[in-house]
C-alpha cells in the first residue's frame, strides 16, 4: 500500500507500508507524515488544511477517530466526515 497526502501542488512524504493496516498502524502513519506535512503547510501561509479519508476500517476505529479529533484541535486542520 502507499499512502500519501497533497494540497494543491505541495505533496507530502511518500510512504510505503508492506502488510495489513490497521487502526494502530494508520495512526502511526498519520502521526509520522500527516502531522509534519500539516506543520509544514502552516509554516509556508497554508492554514485552511482539510484532510479527507476513504471508507477503509482503519479509519474508523475509536482510537483512529479520537486520534484525529485530538490532532484536529492541536493542529488546526479540518476533516471531511465520510457518511
């Protein structure tokens, strides 16, 4: 699987993950390159970040959604909610 995040013509780190992913490795992934991609975005004057997911069950495990609220407030991005 590869995983990796973009806005507009800024791409963020290209990981490769080899096996299954679940919740806690999503969060790993989110915390490694997702976080430090929104940093960078807010240092270079990009602040209306919004972050969206597919459907996929890592991302939608209670640790995964707590996760991603507790990042949404410290790092000030938002997220569209899959229904």
């Amino acid at each position: 699987m590869v995983w990796r995040c973009f806005i507009g013509d800024k791409l963020g780190p290209l990981f490769f993950i080899d096996g299954i992913v679940n919740g806690n490795t999503y969060i790993q992934i989110l915390e490694q390159n997702h976080i430090l991609f929104i940093n960078f975005l807010q240092e270079n004057g990009i602040h209306n970040v919004v972050f969206q997911q597919d459907n996929t069950s890592p991302h939608h495990t209670k640790a995964t959604i707590w996760w991603l609220k507790t990042s949404v407030e410290q790092h000030a991005f938002t997220i569209i909610e899959i229904l």
